[in-house]
C-alpha cells in the first residue's frame, strides 16, 4: 500500500482493492450451485418485469414514438443484453457483494467506484422516485373509481399543467397547475419510516408480489388482446395510422424518437441485474447465464410488445403521458371489465409498493457500504441501537426520493434514472475490458462471446443513447458528477480506509447490520 499512497494524485484515485481482498470480504457465505438456466430466466422474468412498464411507457409513447414504440423496448433491450453479458463475466469472476460500485472498485480503481456510486443513487434513489409518482397516479385512480378524489393539485409536480386525455385541464378559462404530488411524497416518508423500524420481506413474500405483477400484466394482456382482436380493423385505422408518426422536432417521433424513446422504455429493463448476481450459483455458468440473461430478455421484450400494442391500440398514443398509463388504458375496458380495472390497478399498487421499498433499501446499502470504504461519512455506517439498521442514511434516503418525487416532473426525473443507469453500464463494459487486459489468468465461470465486440458495442449503445436525453437534464447530469467529483477531492479521498491503508476486513467499529431480507426485486 505504500507505493500506492506515494504514487501521487493519479495513483491514488486508481488504487484498488486486491481481487483477494474481496473474495476474503464474502468467502463466509459460500454459495451452492443450484440454479438451472430455466430458474435464471424466470427469476430475469420475476425481476424485470416492473415499474417501467407500469409507469414510463405510457410518456415513451405519447411524446416521441407513438406507435412505434414496440420498436423501442426492441432497442433497449439488446443495449441491456450487451451490458448483461458484461455484468455476467464480472459477478462470475469476482463474487463480490455490492455489484457495480465493488466492481469498479476492484477493476478500475477508487475514483470510478466513487462515480459509480454517485450513478447508482440515480438508478436507486431516484428511479424510488419516479415509481413513487407512478404508484401515487395508480392510488388516485383507484380512488377516483370509489368517488374519492384528491384535490388535483396535488397530484403532480410544482408547476405543472393538470393534463388529461392529452391535453391541460381548464377551470373558468385558467389552466390548472399542481403543486405537489402528496401521494408520492407519503409513500416515500412512509416506507423510509418502515425501513428504520426494520422491514423482514422474506423471499415467500416477494414471489407472492412477484406473481401480483405478472399476474396483473398477463390479465391486461388477455383482456385487451381480446378487446383488440374484435376490433382490430378499426382500432389500427385509427390508433396506429401511421405506425410511425412523422417527424415534429429532435426526439419527436419518426426514427429519431424511436431512439429518444428507447432511452426511456429502458427503465423497464433494469432488473436483469439480478441474474447476472446469481452467476455464483448457477449449475453451469458458461452456458445458463447467457440462457437466462439474453432468454429474460426476450421474453419481457415480447410482454412489453404486446402490452404496448394493446394500450396505443385502445387509446390514442397522445393521451398516455401520465404516470398510471396501464389505469389509463384499462378504464377503457368498457363497464363490462371496469371490476377488472379496479383488480388491476390494486395489484399495480401492491406491486409498486414493493419496488419502492426495495429500491430505497438498496440506495441505504450503497450508502452504508460506502460509508465502511470510508468514502461517505461514518454516520451513513451508524446503526440505530434498538432496530439494528442505519436509521440517518434511511431517513435522508427517505427526505431526497419523497422531496424529488413531491416537486419533480416523472419525465425529468426517469430521464435522469437513465442516464446514470446507461452510464454505469458502460463503466460495467469498460471494467470487462479492463480485467481481461490486467488479469488474463483470472478463472472466469462465464466469459462474454464475441470479446472485445459486444463490451465496445455495450460502451457506444449506451452513450448513444445518453445522448437523445433532452439537453437540460444533460446538464443537470454534468453538474451532478462534477460536484460529486469535487466531494471526493474534498472528503473522500482523505478518509478512504483503502487509501490510509485499513484493512476492510478490520471494521469492528463499524458493526454490520442485519437489515431487511429482500430479493433483488426490479424498481423497472
């Protein structure tokens, strides 16, 4: 460690932990290699299937494909498969806790697992967030179907239009705007609250939840496909003509906006991640990982398909920009199904609830892992006496993602989930490469085909598709990483434990809690 913390700037922002560090920091959880390729594409299944089709397709639709948005989850899902090959090869070489952010500690060094981790409190904390809008426009739904309404201005973002059908709401001639979005914001404080006390999901419970979801999907699938084949002539005249609207502006449908909306349906892709983190316990890694990340795939591609065919196929594309699109959608049913709509929308909720509190007590973990790297202050790492969890990490967790869900535009906020998710992906390719150059020799239980091919592939896809994020939240992502760049010039990189030379084993001051018992669940 000396040479290291003699080596100057650039040797210490590249310090690593060793590969043998990280194995000795998870050897005392050996793993058995029960999982077949058929228990790795349905738990790719289970995990994927979320939030984002839930949530984000209905504004993926409405603003930037249209009907085309069917080709979009096409393009996101072969973006995600380059990177779910590359976090494949990485959880099967070091198994490791902590994923990307370890990752990129192990591989590139302790700058990029500090820019790791600012990315992922976007793909955790905020993406908590925009399902949090999206589970708040179910609830009103539902609500709205018993005769109970909440007053609509707060059921948005500050300074909104209250749209419906389509178009803003007007009262004696005046537009109505929201001013705060109290569903979101509650469900926030509420799950925060319960992650404090200390939340036991245990795995019987998400598979129940699981199987809420998919359930709630293949119904809506059943239904409307049924809907739409006895309708499908006049349907497709009106709804999908044309297929591909013609272009209006930069990421405004045609070609372009297929590309634009690609990056948004990619919220719905994430979960994956999942299956590359039980490479430790699949029977035979080098052929069942590829099976069940590239089959998952696959098969969510062909689910989200068919539910957005059937919702730009029922109603007009242009009315689907709000959180609750499947609510949207399924109130179109007809009186006949409108029991079934009132189902759906209660297993969406149910669904969403989960996700959220998943999604916010992965955000702690990072926190908490990175407080005991010494990276974050030791206060993130300080468990509540009485409940055993880090209860000043959860409660501020808890303040950002209700604050960012209370005030923030659902666009906005799953533009910004995207752009740090796409990001952190390709520093997954990029730490592929790196490896395979660094450590030749190093036993690998999956590589990905094609080498170097698809990581360079993975890089450029996912930089691509940064790119057809709006200019504005672009910028909101730079300024984002420089003040956290700054923040690890100002603290981390004088209190990193690797960088004063601590083993990361010796940590009796900072005791491990036992936190809740959660499958990786997909927030997407």
């Amino acid at each position: 460690m000396a040479s290291t913390q003699q080596g100057g700037l650039l040797a210490r922002m590249m310090a690593r932990k060793s590969i043998a560090q990280v194995q000795r920091e998870t050897e005392k959880s050996e793993l058995k290699r029960t999982l077949g390729k058929w228990n790795l594409l349905l738990l790719g299944v289970g995990c994927i299937i979320g939030a984002g089709i839930f949530v984000r397709t209905g504004s993926a639709a409405a603003l930037h494909a249209g009907p085309a948005v069917l080709l979009s989850f096409v393009v996101a899902g072969i973006v995600c498969a380059f990177a779910g090959l590359c976090y494949a090869e990485l959880s099967s070489t070091l198994p490791v806790s902590g994923s990307a952010y370890t990752y990129g500690y192990t591989t590139l060094g302790e700058f990029v697992a500090w820019i790791m981790g600012a990315l992922l409190l976007l793909e955790y904390g905020l993406a908590a967030s925009v399902v949090a809008v999206g589970w708040g426009g179910y609830v009103v739904s539902l609500l709205a179907d018993f005769g109970l309404q909440i007053p609509p201005q707060f059921t948005g973002p500050a300074g909104y239009p209250l749209m419906k059908d389509g178009a803003p709401v007007l009262v004696d001639g005046q537009t109505i705007t929201t001013i705060f979005n109290l569903p979101a914001f509650l469900i926030c404080i509420a799950l925060a609250a319960l992650l404090v006390i200390g939340v036991s999901e245990s795995a019987k419970v998400n598979n129940v939840i699981v199987a809420i979801k998919v359930s709630v999907l293949t119904a809506f699938i059943v239904v409307g496909g049924l809907i739409v084949l006895s309708n499908f002539s006049e349907l497709a005249a009106k709804n999908w003509t044309p297929f591909i609207p013609p272009n209006t502006g930069e990421g405004e449908f045609g070609v372009d906006g297929i590309m634009r909306a690609a990056s948004i349906v990619f919220f719905a892709y994430i979960g994956f991640e999942a299956v590359s983190t039980a490479g430790q316990e699949a029977r035979d890694p080098k052929k069942d990982m590829p099976f069940g990340i590239i089959g998952s795939l696959v098969v969510c591609t062909v689910i989200y398909m068919l539910v957005a065919a059937i919702m730009t196929l029922l109603v007009p594309y242009n009315t689907l920009n709000v959180p609750d699109p499947v609510a949207v959608v399924v109130d179109n049913f007809g009186a006949t199904w409108s029991w079934l709509a009132k189902v759906i929308k209660v297993g969406a909720i149910i669904g969403l609830t989960s996700v959220v509190l998943v999604l916010m007590y992965a955000q702690t973990r990072i926190f908490y892992t990175m407080a005991r790297d010494g990276l974050l202050p030791h206060i993130f790492s300080r468990v509540h006496p009485k409940y055993q969890t880090p209860w000043i990490n959860t409660i501020l967790v808890g303040l950002v993602t209700a604050i960012a869900a209370g005030f923030f535009d659902i666009n906005v906020l799953g533009d910004m989930t995207s752009v740090g998710t796409l990001a952190a992906f390709a520093i997954v390719c990029l730490s592929v490469i790196y490896l395979r150059r660094s450590a030749p020799d190093l036993p690998r239980g999956f590589s990905v085909p094609f080498y170097p091919v698809l990581p360079v592939l993975g890089i450029l896809s996912c930089i691509y598709l940064i790119t057809t994020v709006p200019w504005n939240v672009l910028q909101f992502f730079l300024w984002y990483m420089l003040g956290g760049v700054v923040l690890y010039f100002i603290y981390g990189i004088h209190n990193s434990r690797l960088g004063q030379g601590l083993d990361q084993e010796d940590l009796s001051d900072m005791a491990e809690f036992p936190g809740p018992v959660l499958d990786n669940e997909s927030a997407h």
